[in-house]
C-alpha cells in the first residue's frame, strides 16, 4: 500500500475583507510546500467554495454572526 504524505499548516489571517488579501495570502501559500491551509478569522459570511486554478477555498460562517470566528480551509489542486 502506497502512503501519501501531505503538508498541512493553519494560519490566522485576521480577516479576508480587506482589498487585495485574499491574492496576498494565495500567493504565499501557493508558494510554500503546504498543500493544505486551515485558514482562521477569514470573516466571509456563509459558506461556499471559491476555486481558483491553483487552489480551492472552501469557507463557513454563520451569516447571523460578525464572522469574526469564520473559517476556511485552502488546498492546491
């Protein structure tokens, strides 16, 4: 049997609303070796998944909530 092994990492952004974050923060985990990023306090309401070419955000919130607690996971594809 054939083991995978995968790099996971968890980062606190602090918040995703700001213009031009979410690229800030694609490009250095698109950069690194982590294929997996928890992401913490990303602020977006609701839930979805936003995919990009090199990665896919999926995302949850309690749209009833500020989102302060609002996470995300990131992974390449």
């Amino acid at each position: 049997m054939k083991k995978e092994l995968f790099d996971i990492g968890t980062w606190n952004v602090n918040t995703m609303l700001k213009a031009g974050k979410m690229q800030e923060i694609a490009d250095q985990i698109v950069g690194s070796q982590i294929q997996i990023v928890a992401l913490q306090e990303i602020r977006w309401r609701g839930y979805g998944l936003l995919k990009k070419d090199k990665y896919s955000v999926y995302y949850s919130c309690n749209p009833n909530t500020t989102c302060q607690a609002g996470t995300g996971f990131s992974g390449d594809e």
